[in-house]
C-alpha cells in the first residue's frame, strides 16, 4: 500500500496504472468507509456515513469487493447528530 506505484485501478474490466482511468463501483459514495466479509452470508457489508457529513449510517452488500454493490439502506440514524 505504501508503494503507488504498484497501485492498479480498474474501468470496466480493465486494469490499468494511471488514476485517471479508475472507474467508480458505486453512485453516491463516500470517501471513507468501511468494508467487511461476512463469511456465513458469503458477501461483503460497506458502510459508511450517507453523502459524507449526515446523520444516517448506511450499508450496501456485494458478493465481491468489486461489487455489483445494492441499493444504499439506512442501518441508523444518529439522533443527536448537529442538523437532525
């Protein structure tokens, strides 16, 4: 991880060296976020703060890190979070 330049990134299926020709897996994702596998369903759970600053906590599953990734769901919402 700490070499960049051994990072690949994908677009459609292909690999490529340059950044700029990374693809998106997902619409209306976060910046940070967090992605396990959960081995009893054989998927993986991300979730993340929804549009970056909300007070909801969202998910998405998918069947490879690469997705395809579901729809967004509301998995909490923070009641004393500043703006609800």
């Amino acid at each position: 991880i700490e070499e960049f330049s051994a990072w690949r990134f994908q677009r459609k299926g292909r690999w490529s060296r340059d950044f700029i020709h990374a693809g998106h897996i997902a619409d209306f994702m976060a910046n940070e976020l967090s992605v396990t596998h959960l081995p009893e369903l054989n998927q993986y759970l991300m979730v993340y703060t929804d549009c970056d600053v909300s007070n909801r906590i969202v998910a998405r599953t998918a069947p490879t890190p690469a997705g395809p990734w579901s729809d967004v769901k509301t998995i909490h919402t923070c009641r004393d979070a500043a703006g609800s």
